[in-house]
C-alpha cells in the first residue's frame, strides 16, 4: 500500500514537472508570437506614409503584377493623349498630362516601398521602365502642347530661349539613342576637329557668339579646356585625350573613345563604344553606357575662376551622387556590369585647376 502510494506521489510529480515544461515553452512561444507581430506593426507605423500607401506585396510575383497593369495604364493615357485629333482645343490636355506625371511618380514610389524583398535584377529593370516612361511623358508633352507665341509686350529673355533650345537638344539626343543609332552626325556645329598633340582651349563666357550645339571630334594625343555653359556637347573619335568641360545644360553624348579622361558636367550624358576610359562626372540624370569596357567613374573634380557660378546657372551646383549611379544598357543581370567600375580612390585626381 505504502509503495502505490509513493508510486502514485512519483506519478503526480512527473505530471507536474511535464505541465511545467509544456507551460514554459508555450510561454515562450506567445511572447515569440508577440514580439514578431510587434516587430511588423513597428515597422508599419515608422514608414512616413503607412496611412496613406498601399500594403507591401512580399511577393515578386504580385508586385510585377501591379507594376505592370499601371505601366499599361500609362502607356494607354500617353498613346490617347499623343492622337489627339486637335491637342490645342483641348481643355483638359494639361491636366491628363498632369494626372500622368502623378501616376509615374506613384509607380516610381511603388518600386521604392517594396524594393527591400525585390531581386536586384527587377529593380534595375523596373527604375528602368520608369525611366523611358517619363521620356516618353517629356515627348508627348513637347509635341502636343505649343510654344507661347512671341509677345511684343513681353519680350523672351536669352535664359527662356536657352531653356527652350535645350528640351529641344535633349529631345533629339534621346530619339537619336533611342532608336538605336549609336552614331551620331558631326554636325556643322561650333567645335574642334582634326587635331594631334595640341592644347585647345575654348572660352564660352562673356563672348557675343551664342553656342548651342558644340562638336570635338578625330582628335589624338590633344589637352581640351571648355570653360563656361553652354547647351550640348558631341564627342567622336578621340584617341588618349584629356578633356575638361564646364557645365553643360543640355546633354553631352560621346561615342567611340579610347585611353581618355574626361571631366563633365551635365544634366544627361551617354556613353557609346568607349575603352579604357576615366570619368568624373557631375550629372542630374543617371549616366548611360553602352558597347563600353573598362571605362571608370569618379565625382567632378574641375575648377576654374567663375565656375560656381556657372554650376549654379546650369542648375548644377548640387552634388547628386549619380556619378557612381552608372546604367549599363547592354548588361540586365542581377551581378555587376564588368564593363564599368568606380575608379579607386588612391587613383584618383582630385581636383584639376584649368
């Protein structure tokens, strides 16, 4: 009797010590439990627009989904607002044109939210989509609505002409780029052709002369100054060179360079069949290369007398970062482009005095 009794005491105590355990672990879990839901609601309520975005995917499948739904809405919207019968009669052009650029900027900001769990390969190619949909909203707009008529109350000043002469500039540099032509026409512009071993300098402040377009071409072994603003630049074929440009307010296209350095400022630059090239660069839209290799990036570096306030007239003096931002056209793999690197810091010029 007395050992079923201690029998049935070990039993109960058993029970007791096992309840225990299953509590504890049970514990444990809810406060797991706990602590992750916490964790998500946290990260919720510290994004700046949890109120007002839309929920994450968490799923590539679902994001490319949405992505591409409003990617054909607003290629739909472009196409009907671009065969608009009569554009100029129409009321509500500017504000479809409006309700475009917003839903662009939605869609850019879709990709910001959900790029922490996207593969790197889908943000690249969506930035991308991103991008040649506000080329095409800039074209669209450009053709359909008109320029001011000229005003004898209100005569256009030199700044509002270059502005104008620049979107013009632009536009054509893209469509040339766009359409795959990745040679350009030397034009019968200003420039510098057909020279070796020489310093060629050239002054574009304070001069009567108004440049628009300006062209350096076939030149082998030469030291090329541009100083001042002006509104596009065209290089070809140039051969172990050193070119150093002041700010240009349209864009700068180059294509077929080889064992050069070159140090640009510029709002959109593109880069074609380049080989074993240095550039340091300040630029506001995100550099292109394309049939390049070896060609390396560094920040701006040029100095010269009155160059800030040529920076600040090109809307320029803000540092963007996009030097290092570098988009290889012909490399859509997730890895890094081989054709393109940040050139090492000890390698480096650090400033150049012109």
């Amino acid at each position: 009797m007395e050992e079923e009794a201690l029998s049935n005491l070990s039993n109960t105590s058993t029970t007791k010590t096992l309840d225990t355990d299953t509590q504890r672990k049970h514990a444990a879990m809810i406060e797991r439990l706990s602590n992750l839901h916490q964790s998500r609601l946290s990260t919720k309520s510290n994004h700046p627009d949890s109120l007002s975005t839309p929920p994450y995917f968490e799923s590539t499948q679902s994001f490319l989904s949405r992505f591409s739904n409003s990617k054909l809405s607003i290629e739909s919207n472009l196409t009907r607002i671009h065969q608009t019968p009569d554009p100029h009669s129409n009321p509500r052009l500017k504000s479809d044109l409006e309700s475009v650029s917003l839903a662009i900027s939605d869609l850019e900001k879709l990709v910001a939210d959900n790029s922490y769990f996207l593969p790197p390969y889908e943000v690249r190619t969506s930035l991308k989509t991103i991008s040649d949909l506000k080329q095409t909203l800039e074209n669209v707009t450009a053709e359909v609505i008109p320029r001011k008529k000229f005003s004898f109350r209100n005569k256009p000043t030199k700044k509002a002409l270059d502005q104008i002469n620049v979107a013009n500039e632009t536009q054509t540099v893209n469509r040339n780029v766009t359409t795959g032509v990745t040679g350009f026409r030397i034009r019968d512009s200003p420039g510098i052709r057909g020279k070796e071993n020489e310093v060629l300098v050239k002054d574009f402040k304070g001069g009567s002369e108004d440049i628009g377009e300006f062209t350096v071409s076939d030149l082998t072994g030469c030291d090329v100054r541009l100083t001042g603003c002006f509104r596009a630049l065209f290089v070809h074929r140039l051969r172990n060179c050193m070119v150093y440009v002041g700010p240009v307010f349209g864009s700068i296209l180059i294509e077929e360079v080889e064992g050069c350095v070159f140090v640009l400022a510029s709002h959109q630059i593109r880069i074609h069949q380049a080989k074993g090239s240095d550039f340091y660069l300040r630029v506001r839209s995100r550099p292109i290369v394309e049939g390049s290799s070896g060609v390396r990036f560094a920040p701006y570096c040029l100095s010269y007398d009155g160059i800030e306030k040529d920076l600040k007239e090109s809307n320029l003096d803000v540092e963007t970062g996009n030097w290092a931002n570098v988009d290889d056209f012909r490399w859509l793999r997730a890895v890094q482009s081989p054709n393109w690197s940040i050139l090492p810091e000890n390698e480096r010029i650090h400033e150049i005095n012109i």
